[in-house]
C-alpha cells in the first residue's frame, strides 16, 4: 500500500483532533463537575439521571409540602379533640357531683347555666379550621359545622334513620298549675314513663310517613300522630302519655315516642327510616349536611351524606387519612344527653319554685278554705318534687354513662390519630433515608471523581502535545525538499 504525504496529514490531523476532544472532554469535566453535558454523550447516564432526578423530585414533595401539611392537619384535630375531651371531663364530673349534691335551687341554677356554657363549647370546637379550611367537615372544607348566625328562615328536609341504640327510656311529671288556687288530688301527679327516640333537631315543621325495616327485612309504613306540646300542656306534661299504637310526633321537642310494638322491632334488630322538615336554626346548630342525606329547601340544593376520608399521598404508594369525621364524634347526642340533664334540673327548679309561691300564698289566704286548697296543692308539688327529684338523680346517673361512652368514642378515635401520626414519623424518617440515598446515588452517576479526571486530564495533555510534537516532524519534508 502507497503511503502518501496526504495521507499522513490527514491521520495526524485526525488523531490530533481526537485526542484534542479528548482533552476537551476532559478539561469540561474538570471545570463543570459533571460526566456528560449532552444526553448523547452517554445515554445511560443521562437515562439513569432523569430517573434519580424525578425520585429526587418526589421525595422532596413528600417531605416538604405532604408530609407537614398532613401533620398540621392532624395536630390542629388532636388540639381540638383535646379541648372537647376536657368539656366532656366537666360534663361527667357535673353529672357525679350531681347524683348527691346541689339539693338547693340556687345551687340546681348555677349547674344548669354552667351545664349550658360546656354544650355550646362542644360544638364550638367543632369548628376548629386551619389555614381557612375547617377540619371536621370532611370535604366540605370552606363550610362551618354549625350555623355562624341565626338562621330564622332557613329550610331544611332531612332523611334519618333510627336504631335501637337510638331508644331511650324517660321519665316525664306530669303535676299540677299553680295558676289557680283549687283542691289538688295527689293523684293528679304521675311519673310517666315512656320510649322515646330524641330527633337530631327541635322545633320541627312537619314529618311525613316513617318506614319500618323488620328484623325478617319486611317493611311497612306508619303515619304518626302528632301532639302539639303547646296544646295539650295546659298544665304539666299531659302530652306525654302512654302510646298504646304505633308512633307519637312531638314537634316542638322533635321527640317521637314508641309504642311497644315499634319498640320491640327495633331491639331486635329493626330500623325507622324518617324525613322531617325544620325551620329556622340557631347560631352553634349543627349544620344538617354533614350527617344526613338532606336538602336545604331555600336554596335548592342536596347533599348526601357519605364517607368523606380526605387521604394525603405520604410515600410512594402510601396514603394516610388525615381528617376525623364529625360524625364520628360530634353528634347531636352530646347536646340531646345534655339537654336532658338541663331538663331534669329545671324540672326540680320549677317544684320548689311552685313550693315556695304556695307558701307565699298560704300566709295571705284569707280564709281556711283557701289555705286547706293551698295545702293540699302544697302536698301534690312536694309529691311532684319528690319525682323531680328522683328524675334528676336517674339523669345525672345516665349522664354519667351516656358521657363516659361518649369520652371512650372520642379516646378510640384520639388514638387512631395518634397511630395515624406514629405512622406518619415514621414515613418521614424513611423518606429522609431514602433521599440520602438517592443523593449519593445522583451524584456518583452524574459527578465526576476530581482526583481521576485530574489525572487523565493530565495525561490527555501530554498525549496531545506529544501528537503535535510527532506530527511537526513526521511533515517536516516535502517533495520540494527532493527537487
């Protein structure tokens, strides 16, 4: 083969070209830190670099913005279960002292108004929110749970189904009116005792036909009787007496109470499905959509009550729920249980207030006729206290129950809280492990090791200068030099 001077040139000017991008290569490197500037440079790498970098990316989102957003959440809930559980304490240490103290009505009036002061508490902490989002209203984050204002207009159709655990026993006095001085029969004063289902709101409008499930699956429907209290309480509690068929509406408490036959359904497995309608709601109400399937009449619209779990991606693949429900733990049995023991307490008040007007009475009377009907008046209320009282004393005792239940749900669900934030340290201290390690992964795949590149750029300098050293003489002669 004919090895010409044209093709020396050309294979000492490429090989000085290649060991020119050599050094180049080398020398970026050294300035730039990094193995490759251009994906082309080598593919693998910069494959393995989007994937590191994109894991990175990921991690960072977890630790910076999911994972304290989640811990905020649940911490501004276990704040706010915390300050229920303590109203919930003063409840049960009210309801104990309850049971054998506070025999004077002064005394009765104070526990009433304090009792009153811890039921709007419950609820006003149920609107706890954080960062303008509340907290137990599941989806409904930009919706208090109770109503902020009255609401007097305000319209509602509410669907509610009711269970055994729903029944309770109670007992109502049903006495006599002191408006009028006549002969009072002892008689005449009753304790009754009835079943009742306590609605989840008062002051109702109306209820339409309630459907029973029987424990065999079977249903039929039941049109209720409705008793105006305000009508039949023309003197004592006459409208709770005994229901010998069916079902009896109480709109003004939003009571219903059972017959035995109902009743029995339910404690064997039985359900009444109910729709109501109500009007006008109270500033500290809780607000209908968030525990019922319900339509808000004035302005159109439906809600339907479902599981509202809001879940926070914590971890690749890993989500952990970070609200607690309302309805889990603020239902309308903390007000309706307390409502009970404010009834007891007033209904306690109202004897001895009724004694203390007879007696006043009694030393202006006139005549003996008079006193004798005085007295014997003064004999019923002292029966009709006597009952007051011994009623008092069952709803302090079923206070204590009531609300050590109620504690105990609050507590199972604090400690759900407390494993869900267990869980979610111990995501983060994974997560922070893992980004260490993807860090040192990133950098041994995309940063260069200086002491080698130092080294091989060294020696690509030398091979360069040595390739110019070698060409300059191997061109050194030309044809010119022979002629």
């Amino acid at each position: 083969m004919r090895i010409t001077n044209g093709i020396i040139m050309n294979n000492s000017l490429y090989n000085i070209n290649n060991n020119k991008v050599v050094y180049d290569k080398l020398s970026t490197q050294m300035m730039t830190k990094k193995k490759i500037q251009r994906p082309s440079e080598d593919p693998i790498v910069a494959v393995r670099a989007l994937r590191l970098r994109s894991t990175y990316s990921e991690i960072c989102q977890y630790l910076e913005k999911n994972v304290p957003d989640a811990r905020s959440w649940m911490k501004a809930t276990n704040d706010a279960l915390e300050s229920i559980n303590n109203v919930l304490e003063d409840i049960t240490y009210y309801c104990n002292q309850g049971v054998n103290d506070y025999n004077t009505v002064d005394e009765r009036e104070a526990l009433k108004t304090t009792l009153i002061q811890l039921k709007k508490q419950i609820f006003a902490d149920g609107d706890a929110d954080l960062n303008s989002r509340t907290i137990f209203t599941g989806y409904k984050t930009d919706s208090t749970l109770t109503f902020q204002n009255d609401e007097n207009d305000t319209q509602y159709n509410i669907k509610q189904t009711i269970k055994a655990d729903d029944v309770d026993n109670m007992n109502r006095i049903s006495g006599i009116s002191t408006n009028t001085i006549y002969t009072a029969d002892q008689r005449d004063v009753t304790n009754i005792s009835f079943n009742v289902v306590k609605l989840a709101y008062d002051s109702l409008d109306s209820i339409g036909n309630i459907t029973v499930t029987n424990p065999d699956g079977t249903t039929s429907s039941i049109t209720p009787v409705t008793r105006s209290k305000e009508a039949y309480n023309m003197a004592g509690n006459s409208v709770y007496t005994a229901v010998t068929s069916d079902v009896v509406f109480i709109p003004e408490t939003g009571e219903l109470l059972l017959s035995d036959d109902v009743y029995k359904s339910l404690i064997n497995g039985g359900e009444l499905s109910i729709e109501y309608e109500k009007t006008g709601f109270n500033k500290g109400d809780l607000r209908p959509e968030h525990y019922f399937d319900c339509t808000n009449v004035t302005k159109g619209v439906d809600y339907v009550s479902a599981n509202q779990e809001i879940n926070y991606t914590i971890n690749f693949n890993q989500t952990i729920k970070v609200n607690t429900q309302a309805r889990d733990i603020l239902t309308h049995d903390l007000a309706r249980d307390l409502d009970e023991i404010i009834y007891s307490l007033q209904a306690a008040i109202d004897a001895d207030t009724k004694i203390q007007k007879l007696k006043s009475q009694l030393t202006t009377a006139g005549d003996d006729v008079t006193k004798d009907q005085i007295n014997s008046m003064i004999k019923a209320v002292e029966l009709e206290k006597g009952y007051a009282e011994e009623n008092m004393g069952l709803a302090f005792s079923k206070g204590i129950t009531n609300y050590q239940n109620h504690q105990q749900d609050l507590n199972n669900e604090m400690a759900d809280l407390g494993a869900r934030i267990v869980r979610l340290n111990l995501n983060e201290e994974r997560l922070g492990t893992h980004k260490l390690n993807i860090t040192e992964q990133m950098v041994n795949n995309e940063t260069i090791d200086v002491s080698v590149v130092a080294v091989e750029l060294k020696d690509a300098s030398e091979i360069y200068d040595a390739s110019l050293m070698a060409a300059s003489k191997l061109l050194q002669n030309s044809l010119l030099n022979f002629l």
